[in-house]
C-alpha cells in the first residue's frame, strides 16, 4: 500500500504526463495496429453481463528508467472507475490499482519487461468483483473492486503521453468484442484531463484531511470531558459498522449473517428476486402480495400447481438462509405472502423509511439519512421491472428531501455539508440541475473555483452525451451570486 505522501505524487505525476483527445472522424482503429491507446466502444457505455476479458502486447519504451500511465480504466454510470496503472519506478515495475478508496501497488519482477513485448490479459468477473490478471507468466488477483454483474461500463485501454508515449499496444482483443474505438492523442484534448486531475487531486485532498480531522476529534473527545460531539450514530449506525444481522439494499445487494460473514451469494438469482420482492412489497401493502402477483412476476410461464411447487420450495429455501441472519416474521397463505424482518435485523431500507416518516429533519437526521444511502443508488445491481417504481418512489424521496434542506441552511456556514448533500442527490440522478447550482455555489464559498468549474464541465459534458444536445447553462450563470 502506498504511503498518502506517495499516492497523491503519484495522481499529480499521472495528471502532469498525461493528455487525452479524441481525433476526428475516421480515426477508427480494430486493434490491429500499434496505438498508445484506445476507447472502445466509441467511448459509449456498454452493457456487461458476467465478465470482461481484454488482452494485448504492451512494447515499452527503451532507455526511460520511470514512467507513469493507465493501462486499463472501467468506469460505470454511478462514476465509480477502476483504474489499472502501469508504474515504473527505476527497474522496479508494478502494477498501481485506484478505484474508489482503495489505492494498491503490487509489484512485479523486473525481469519480465526485457522482453521487447509483454503479453498482458485482463478477466474481471462481475459476479465476483474481482480481477485476475496476468502479466507474462505472473497472475494477480484483486478482489472488491466495486464492480457489478449486469452493468453499463466504458472501457479506456492505455494512454498518451504530452510528449511521447511511454509504450504501444497491439493484438488488442475483448470479449465482448468492443474494439470499434477512436484513438487517444495529446493535443486538444488536455484540458480535459487536467479538470479530470484537478478533481483526483482535490478529492484524495478532502479524504485526508476528514481522515485526519476524524482522528483529531476522537482524540480531543477521549481527553476532554467536555468535548462537543457533533453527530452522535443512531444505534443503526453502530449495528451497521458491526456488519452482523445486516441487508443492506443501497448500493448494492449484500447480506450479513448473526457472526457478521457475508452470505449474499447464497441468494440464487431467483432467490435473490422472489426475497426482495417480498422485503419491499410488504413495506409498501401491510398486507404483502398476492400469490397471484408472484406468480406472474416470477413464474408466468408456470401452471398454477407448478408455480405453486416452485413459491413453496423457494421459500423454504429463502427461509434457511434468513434463520442465519436473525429473527423474521413470514406470512404464506393462500391470500398473501407477507416478510417483516425482526429488530435485531438491520436493513438500511428500514431504516431510510423510518426516517422519512419524520415530519420535518433536523441536521442530525439528514446526516444520517446520507449516511445511509452514502454507498449509492436503491439496488443498482438489478435490473427488475417491477423495481423500477420502488427506485423512483426512493430517489424521488431522497431529492425532494435533501434540495428542500438546503433551501433552510446557512449555505456559508455549511458549504462542506451543501457539498455532500449535492453529491448524494447526484448518486440518485447524477444530471440534477439543482444539485449541480448547489454543489459549485458551495465550492466557491469554499475558494475552489477550480473545482466548481469542473464540476460543471463533467455535467455538461454527460449531458450532452444522454440527450445529445449542449447544456444551457454555462458556468458563469451557475456560479452568479443568487
């Protein structure tokens, strides 16, 4: 692991070398020839199922002793990236992983790039968030990268540098096959990256100085009786970071048994299905949801009396991973299926319920609402159609809530905190026009003008890529003083 000291030389380094452009039309390019980089797909987003490999020969350049640059980059619709980063350092290669919080070096034998052109593969199992990948004759293995099943990712493979770059790619292969792709070039295209740099650096800034902050205060706190604590955690809070009797639904499906080990991939596709659609159809109908409704979402290819077989053998087995997590109650007529989890089982959807119902929230309870949902969207990993009314209720919830908070704060006083509530809004519509005046305002107030700019440049920019047409709005009429 890298020293804070040394990631944040290492982003500046990447940001300071690197440029990226897109030539114009007709730069396409299969894979056969030698480039210095390549997006594929057109640099669209393309939907995934289970896995993604990707392999070429890298030539690196002969006589520089250090370099620095991307060999992979994926990145999803909730603009979480996997960065795959090749890092010479004086005969000491290695391979620098950045993706989300997790920054990693692993280091890999010199000796392997004598040769005038290694062989790299690349296989990540979405199912399993992990990354196999394989370097000559060495294989690493990476595990939670963030990455989900079923997904829209872009994929970047190498890149450019200002002056020349550092290696050349060739035999590009993927499967899917995606190689119909637009080379990188420096040039024009620098501007962009430089935002995209400025971003890397002031983020990694922001979580070490909260790092640090954080562990000054819990200091202070442990020697100073009359310490203030700002935001006490509700007891879901602590149950939560104990990670025993948990299911959590915000960013992802996962389950925690009575000793805190995860047991999500018990859940079978079909089990995972029929389990939500009880959880969350018996919060929105006291009454649960009719056989009738199950059977049509589930197994409407089915006769009656085999649907009937199939409910009542997947509730059996649903049953005995639930009686590892903790106490339920389950309700199976003829007239109704109905699922209520029992209090020792935390569920941050639970939870986000219980503080919707609350009249009006305080600053407390908005913290802990973001708290909640802070690692991303209501079960972004499926893709059910009879989800997508209980994803819209939720973001529709968590936006009217947040935007309307905002209107009775003291922006000056909280420009941190407007911030993080605009970013949370942006997790659950990331083109929230609302939440893009709020974010740059505050980050003005907070003399990063820089920041607010690319802020707004990355909105537009997504913008124009959904509805294919420009922003309205440039950055002079966002960041005007109301």
């Amino acid at each position: 692991m890298y020293p804070r000291k040394t990631i944040r030389e290492t982003i500046l380094t990447i940001c300071l070398s690197c440029t990226l452009a897109i030539p114009p039309a007709g730069g396409a390019t299969t894979g056969a020839e030698p480039v210095a980089g390549l997006a594929l797909n057109n640099g669209h987003f393309f939907r995934f199922n289970n896995d993604i490999r990707l392999s070429f020969q890298l030539a690196p350049e002969r006589g520089r002793a250090r370099y620095i640059a991307y060999l992979v980059r994926l990145s999803d619709l909730n603009r979480h990236a996997v960065n795959i980063i090749l890092d010479i350092q004086d005969e000491n290669p290695g391979i620098l992983l950045v993706s989300g919080e997790k920054l990693a070096r692993m280091p890999i034998d010199a000796a392997i790039f004598a040769a005038p052109s290694i062989p790299f593969t690349f296989h990540f199992d979405l199912k399993r968030d992990q990354l196999a990948l394989t370097v000559g004759d060495t294989l690493l293995e990476i595990t939670r990268l963030g990455l989900h099943p079923r997904a829209d990712y872009k994929i970047s493979v190498g890149g450019a540098s200002a002056s020349a770059a550092p290696f050349l790619l060739s035999g590009l292969q993927a499967d899917p096959d995606i190689l119909f792709s637009r080379k990188f070039s420096g040039g024009a295209g620098g501007t962009l990256f430089w935002i995209v740099g400025i971003v890397l650096v002031d983020m990694l800034v922001f979580i070490i100085y909260a790092r640090g902050k954080r562990r000054r205060k819990r200091q202070r706190a442990a020697t100073d009786p009359a310490a203030t604590i700002v935001y006490t955690p509700a007891r879901d809070d602590h149950q939560e970071a104990a990670r025993a009797s948990a299911i959590y639904l915000f960013g992802g499906f996962r389950v925690f048994d009575r000793t805190g080990k995860e047991i999500s991939k018990r859940f079978t596709p079909l089990l995972k299905e029929l389990f939500l659609i009880l959880l969350l159809h018996s919060r929105r109908d006291p009454a649960g949801i009719a056989p009738a409704t199950l059977k049509e979402l589930l197994w409407i290819d089915k006769g009656l009396q085999s649907a009937n077989n199939n409910r009542a053998v997947n509730i059996g087995k649903m049953k005995a991973i639930l009686d590892t997590v903790g106490a339920y109650e389950l309700t199976s007529n003829s007239s109704a299926q109905r699922l209520e989890l029992g209090e020792e089982i935390f569920c941050d959807y639970y939870a986000l319920l219980r503080l919707s119902r609350q009249q009006s929230l305080d600053m407390q309870q908005i913290n802990h609402l973001m708290h909640l949902v802070r690692k991303g969207a209501l079960l972004p990993d499926c893709h059910y159609e009879w989800l997508d009314a209980f994803k819209a209720d939720i973001s529709g919830m968590l936006i009217d809530t947040l935007v309307g908070f905002a209107s009775v704060i003291d922006h000056r006083q909280e420009a941190r905190f407007v911030t993080r509530l605009a970013d949370t809004v942006f997790l659950f519509d990331p083109l929230n026009e609302e939440a893009l005046l709020l974010k740059c305002k505050a980050l003005i107030l907070l003399g990063k003008h820089s920041l607010a700019n690319a802020t707004h440049a990355r909105f537009a920019k997504e913008y124009e890529l959904l509805y294919g047409i420009a922003y309205g709005k440039n950055f002079s009429e966002i960041s005007r003083p109301s």
